[in-house]
C-alpha cells in the first residue's frame, strides 16, 4: 500500500484502458469516479463509447462501480442506473473508507480492484491509500472552473512520474 499520490499509468481516457488487460491481470472490478472521468461535469447521460466501454469490461468478467464524490443529490444514482451499474455517491475520497465499502459490497479484494480517476489528490491518492492499483485518465474538460486549471498544474509532477509505471 502507498501513501503517494502516483498513478499507475495515464491514459487519454477511460475507453484506452482494456478490458482484456486488465482481466489478464486478475481484475475484476473497476470503481471510477463520474465527473471529469466517465463523462464531463453536468453531463447525465452515458456516452455510447462509455457504454461499450461497460459492455467489453463486463464480458471480460469485470463490474463497472460507479465511485463518486458528487454533492448534487441523485447525479451518481441516475448515470449509475442508465448505465445499469452499481453506485456509492458521497464517497469521501480520498479516504480509504468509501473504496473499502465499495469493494466489500462487490465481494472482491484490493488485488482484484482498479480505481479510475482524473484526479490525483481524491481517485489516485485514496486508491493508493486502500492498496488499490490507481489508473489516471487526462480530465475531459477543464474549461469552466479556474481551480481546475490550478489543481492539474499542481498535479502535472505526480502525472509525469505516473506515465512511466503503467498498468496497462
């Protein structure tokens, strides 16, 4: 377990990380978080390239978890039950406590888990803190929120030392 905040790889998007990889590997749940990750922040309907992304993982014998920290009532719950995944909203990332919860409902260990996320001070630091594999994906939209714009140069170190230890 690592207390860093250093991702296992980053990759342009959800949609680049394989399903088949990671199956080889003996995953066999995804947690990932909603906004900026699966799609941008408002957005409420999973894109089709999401959905087959959803489709590939579960012949692959993987379930998508939706793992998020959304504020706005019913947001998780609503795109978790279009895509027909599982949710937890109010996650409290990054404490540990939230991915815990998550994986023991889905009955799986860490070894077995990988957390996807745009961010590194909640996704990536709380998966390394529950001992799962942190995968980073570049944020789909900055645009909007000056703090974004903050938060990913203050994060731009720990991305690069990310993009030399991939995990898939």
């Amino acid at each position: 377990m690592s207390l860093l905040p250093i991702p296992r790889g980053v990759y342009p998007s959800v949609t680049d990380i394989s399903p088949r990889i990671l199956a080889e590997k003996g995953v066999r749940l995804v947690l990932a978080d909603l906004d900026n990750t699966l799609v941008p922040y408002k957005v409420s309907q999973p894109p089709p390239a999401v959905a087959a992304w959803k489709e590939e993982l579960a012949r692959c014998g993987i379930q998508l978890f939706l793992l998020s920290n959304s504020r706005k009532p019913g947001r998780a719950r609503q795109f978790a039950e279009q895509l027909g995944i599982p949710y937890q909203g109010h996650s409290g990332k990054p404490k540990k406590a939230g991915y815990l919860r998550a994986m023991e409902r889905m009955g799986v260990t860490p070894a077995q888990t990988v957390m996807v996320g745009d961010q590194i001070f909640t996704d990536t630091l709380g998966a390394n803190n529950a001992g799962v594999a942190p995968l980073l994906v570049e944020p789909i939209r900055l645009a909007g929120n000056p703090g974004r714009y903050i938060r990913y140069a203050v994060e731009t170190p720990f991305r690069l030392l990310g993009k030399r230890r991939p995990f898939v």
